[in-house]
C-alpha cells in the first residue's frame, strides 16, 4: 500500500480499520459475544461475564466491542432488555407496524444518504460493461471478509466471501465485457470509509454505481429510505417503490442487490416479524439488524445517560 497517498488507510489512526488489524476473527468474537449475551439477557451478564466466556480481558473486551460495533456491550444489552419488555407488552404484529410507521413518520434519524446512486445507461447495460475497468480486492471488514469492486464512477460491488474465486466469478458474471483488475490500494480507501459505516460512523459521501433493470435499481433505491435501526416488510417496501402488487417482485430484487449493506435489504423482514433470508447469510442478518438498532437506541436523548 502506498501510504504517501491522502487517502491512504493510516495504519495508526485510532478507531479505523487498518490492513488486517481488524481481521475476521473479529467480526467471529463479537458474533459469539452477541449470540451469549441474547441467550442470557434474562440474567443480565456483567462485562466479565461476556469477556470470560471469549477468553478476553473485561478491558480488552470492551474496547474491542466498541470499536467494533461502534457501542458498548452495556449499550447493547440494555437495548435487548428494552426490546424484549417491549415484545412482552404488545404483539408482534404491532411491533411490525410500530416500526414501519417510526420509518416513514418518526422524528428519529433518518438514513444519512451519503449514498448516491448513479445507474448505468442503457447502452452501458447492454454493452454489459465493455470498455470499463473495475478494480477489485478482498479486504477485512466489521462483519467479515468482503469483496469489494470500484469504478472510476464509484463502488459497483459489495459482497462478503467465504470463497474469493466464486465471488470474483459473480462479479465478472454482472459485468461480462468489463476488465477486472485486482488492485487492494486502490480500493482500500473505500473499504475504510465501508468499514466506517460498519461500526456506525459516517463520513464522506459514497457513490455506487449500479447495475440492473429500471425495476430493480428503483427497489434498490427504496432501500434506501428505511432509516438504520427501522425495518419493514416485503409489502411495506413495494409501497415505498411505488409498486403495492409487486411484493414477489420486490423479493427477487432483493436477491440481486449487488452492493451488500450499503443498499441494506437486511432491513427487509417477514411481515411475521420473522428475520427471512439472507444472501450473505441468516446470522450476519440477525447481527446486523441488533447492532443497528442498538445503535439508535444508543443515540436517543433518554439513551445517553446509560452510556459508559
């Protein structure tokens, strides 16, 4: 990596993801942490309690958790204590629909739309990329290993990888006629500001560039609107694509999202209330949707106070 470039990820810069200082064994400690603090949330786990059961130091446990999920563990099992009172005192159908109208009428904040989308032309759909170069890289994440891929336009592929040859074949898949181009210091400044977002933390504006029919970067583009730590159903988003009769649709373009996270169809649950599927997995889901919402729960007035 050329660390005289600006936007080279510093290596010594608190709080940044750097080369492998985050690797995925992370992202696995505080998935196990988070799966035995929602088994035992009735019991209330103390700090030494989590970080013994990892094999970490209560210090080195704390501060890994916060850095990682961009919270601390104090925070998040408040808010799973919130959450099941809350699920106790109402069913969850109305839980769902508390939700969605928080998401589309609430004062809370909103998605930080630092996301803009630039779709290919048609012409670019059908040339399928020929005469475009995408620079592509494997790099760590918060959330595991991701294949991330850039254009001189901005970032057109986002998706995280058990095997780097199947994901760089999909890539290549979704732009037949383009050069693809392994480069990690080109796209590791993306990947800073990614894992930025990750943990909670916003920063300069990304663009993504997308491939798809009209259909589906519209969907893509509603996904948009659902703020973090909000969810909706599969039919609550077709009404947010203007498209009401097309919930099938809608799931199936959910399957195609190329720019995992970013565009968070993670957001989309079962109208039951269930978590439903997932591309990149049902448990990175699950995390995910937690830590989200742990977050601003975090982040409310009446929140503050609890932090420590």
């Amino acid at each position: 990596m050329n660390m005289k470039s600006s936007n080279a990820v510093r290596l010594n810069e608190p709080g940044i993801m750097s080369g492998r200082a985050m690797a995925g064994s992370d992202y696995h400690r505080i998935a196990e942490a988070i799966r035995f603090i929602e088994s035992r949330v009735e019991d209330q786990p103390s700090l030494s309690e989590v970080a013994s059961h990892l094999g970490l130091s209560p210090f080195h446990f704390q501060r890994l958790f916060r850095r990682w999920a961009g919270i601390t563990p104090k925070d998040f099992l408040q808010f799973l204590t919130l959450s099941r009172a809350k699920r106790q005192l109402a069913a969850s159908t109305s839980l769902l629909e508390t939700s969605l109208n928080v998401g589309l009428s609430g004062p809370g904040r909103l998605h930080d739309l630092f996301l803009s989308i630039e779709a290919v032309t048609p012409g670019e759909f059908k040339r399928g990329g020929a005469g475009l170069e995408i620079a592509w890289a494997v790099h760590p994440t918060p959330l595991g290993d991701a294949l991330l891929a850039t254009t001189p336009r901005g970032l057109c592929g986002l998706s995280f990888v058990q095997a780097k040859d199947s994901a760089v074949d999909e890539l290549q898949a979704r732009w037949p006629s383009a050069r693809l181009r392994e480069d990690a210091d080109l796209t590791a400044p993306t990947a800073n500001e990614v894992a930025r977002r990750m943990r909670g933390l916003t920063h300069k504006p990304l663009r993504l560039v997308l491939k798809g029919t009209p259909f589906q970067i519209q969907v893509w583009a509603a996904l948009l609107s659902i703020p973090e730590g909000q969810v909706t159903s599969y039919r609550g988003l077709a009404l947010r694509a203007g498209t009401p009769s097309a919930v099938r649709a809608v799931g199936t373009a959910l399957g195609a999202n190329p720019i995992g996270y970013l565009i968070p169809c993670h957001r989309v649950i079962r109208e039951t209330g269930a978590i439903g599927d997932y591309r990149w997995g049902a448990q990175r889901k699950a995390i995910v949707l937690a830590l989200e919402s742990a977050r601003s729960h975090a982040r409310a007035p009446n929140a503050a106070e609890s932090r420590v």
